[in-house]
C-alpha cells in the first residue's frame, strides 16, 4: 500500500469467475488512514487489463501489480503481464486519485 493523503492506496489483481477465459486484471481502492479495514473507495472497473502482446505473451490474459511508487507527481505501477514480463504503468497521481475518488467509486 502507498500512504496519501486521502489514504492508503493498493491495487490488487482478481478475475471475474463468470468469465474466467478472460484473465486477470488489476484494480485499485482506497482505505481509510486510521483503519485500513475500511475502504473508502474502489475501482468499479480495471485500472490494468491485459491487451498489449507482452501480457498475453506465455500465459494469455494476465496482469498483477507486484508494487508501486510514487515519483515526482507520477504513479507507477510494476506489474507482471502474460506469467513471464515485468512492466510498468505510468499515470499522473492528481488524476488517479480524482478519478478513484469520484462519487462512481464510492463504496
């Protein structure tokens, strides 16, 4: 998890069991400061999804966040895609963080 200034901010990775051809893919929510068990706020949709070839590379349709930083004003996801590369997703954190936080994604 990433300590901001709204909370604590982690991604996970799950599949849809009704869909389970379609893979892994990464989501994101927010917990509260003082009690990290409850979440304030949750990605309805995937933040990460496999479409680029490296992540469909050897095991087709996967993506995990294995950590993430935060750099100067940027976010940075490193993720493994396909069970055989690593990579990293980039995105300014004011916007994530807006986004996240929008009334949609409250939980």
């Amino acid at each position: 998890p990433i300590k901001t200034s709204e909370g604590w901010l982690l991604f996970y990775h799950g599949m849809d069991p009704a869909h389970p051809d379609v893979g892994y893919k990464v989501g994101a929510m927010l917990l509260d400061l003082d009690d990290p068990t409850k979440i304030l706020h949750r990605s309805k949709n995937p933040v990460l999804e496999p479409k680029e070839w490296y992540e469909n590379d050897w095991k087709p349709g996967v993506v995990y966040a294995s950590g993430a930083v935060i750099f100067s004003d940027d976010l940075i996801v490193y993720y493994g895609g396909g069970d055989k590369r690593i990579a990293a997703a980039k995105f300014p954190l004011k916007e994530f963080m807006q986004k996240l936080t929008s009334r949609k994604n409250k939980v």
